[in-house]
C-alpha cells in the first residue's frame, strides 16, 4: 500500500481546528489594534481585515457548518495565558509583546465562529497549540486521526500547528483560502512552504468532501 496525504476525512476520526481566530487578533478592538489611530491601523492591517471579513471569515463559517453537519469534532485554541499577568507565556511571547490575560475578552472566540454546546476550547500561551497544551492528549482520546487547520496566522501559528501535528502522526489538511496573513506574498509563501506536510483544499473543496459529493 502506498502511504499519501491525500486521504478524503473520515468524519469520525476527524477534528477541525480553528487557530487564534479571536478577538485579540481578528477584532478591530483587540488588544493588538484597538491602541493604532484610523490611519496607522488602514495603512498596516487595512488590507488584512478587508480580507478577513469580506471571504476568510465566511469561509471559516461555511467549513465550520459543514463539520458540524458531518459530525466533525470542532475545536478552537486561542491565544490566552492561564494567569492574569501572563507569567506563564512562552518567553518569545513575553519578547513579542503577547498579553491575552486568562478569562479576558480579547482570549474569545470572535463571535462569528463562536463555539457552541461543549466544543473544546484550549488556551495557549506559544506559537503552537501542540507545545502549550494537551492537545495531542484530547485527540487521542478523541479518537481523532485527522486533523483540519484554519486560522491565523498562516506563517506563524498555523504553520506551527501543521509541523507538530505532522511529527505527533496526525494527517493534515489545510483549508488555504480559511488561513490569512498580513500580505498575499506571505500566504502564499506560506502555504507553498507547509505543502510537504500536508493535503491542501480550498472551503468548497472540503464542503464538498464532506457532503458527499465527492468524486
């Protein structure tokens, strides 16, 4: 038999992974923009936001509903330290400047992708959610084998994620147009650069696999 990426979702053994799509980082408001003036926020993250909310959000919705359907486990990580003042972050996160305090608003879930019912949320204080949390643990016990990523950021967080999940033995695949960066040129460089480690669709595609309608 020979080994490939390329195996369709088996909803059962399967687990969408939302990375970081919260309102420290995906809200004008949040803690990382809400200090910018009008015209340093538009001439750095302009570009960005038109691009979150005009297609990456509605296509993280689309995929969302259509895990649900399936009966894939949805989960979500988000930036947020299990302390208010943040001892406990990674080093390169306290160099960075990351400051989610535990249990503020800016370490939920946007609204638009709200997590409902029990759906697991898991903080982390790293870049990837395998090194901060028991992640890999919970998808054990989950029984899950495979798992989706969509998120932020794509050459960052995302990019962490696919690797670890990859080494822990878990197939990958990514859904390219529900990831977003601060410039086309790094999501693109981005997803060229992870496309050894993992199976790449677009939202329709996956929709699609989901459905049934597969060829």
């Amino acid at each position: 038999m020979t080994l490939t990426r390329n195996v369709p979702l088996v909803p059962n053994q399967s687990a969408l992974l939302f990375i970081d799509v919260q309102n420290f980082s995906a809200h004008r408001q949040g803690a990382e923009f809400k200090e910018l003036s009008g015209a340093a926020f538009k001439e750095k993250y302009g570009w960005f936001f038109d691009q979150l909310n005009a297609r990456v959000i509605p296509n993280m919705q689309a995929i969302q509903a259509a895990c649900r359907a399936a009966g894939v486990e949805v989960m979500y990580t988000t930036i947020e330290s299990l302390t208010l003042d943040g001892r406990d972050r990674s080093l390169d996160y306290k160099i960075t400047g990351f400051h989610v305090p535990k249990g503020s608003w800016d370490g939920k879930v946007i609204d638009q992708i709200a997590p409902e019912g029990d759906e697991i949320v898991l903080p982390k204080s790293s870049s990837s959610v395998f090194v901060s949390t028991h992640i890999d643990y919970i998808l054990r016990n989950l029984g899950v084998k495979q798992v989706v990523m969509s998120g932020l950021i794509t050459d960052q967080c995302v990019e962490s994620a696919i690797r670890d999940a990859c080494d822990l033995g878990y197939l990958v695949t990514q859904v390219t147009d529900a990831c977003l960066t601060y410039s086309q040129e790094r999501h693109d460089h981005s997803l060229r650069t992870i496309k050894g480690y993992c199976r790449q669709v677009t939202s329709a595609e996956l929709i699609t696999e989901l459905s049934g309608d597969a060829a």
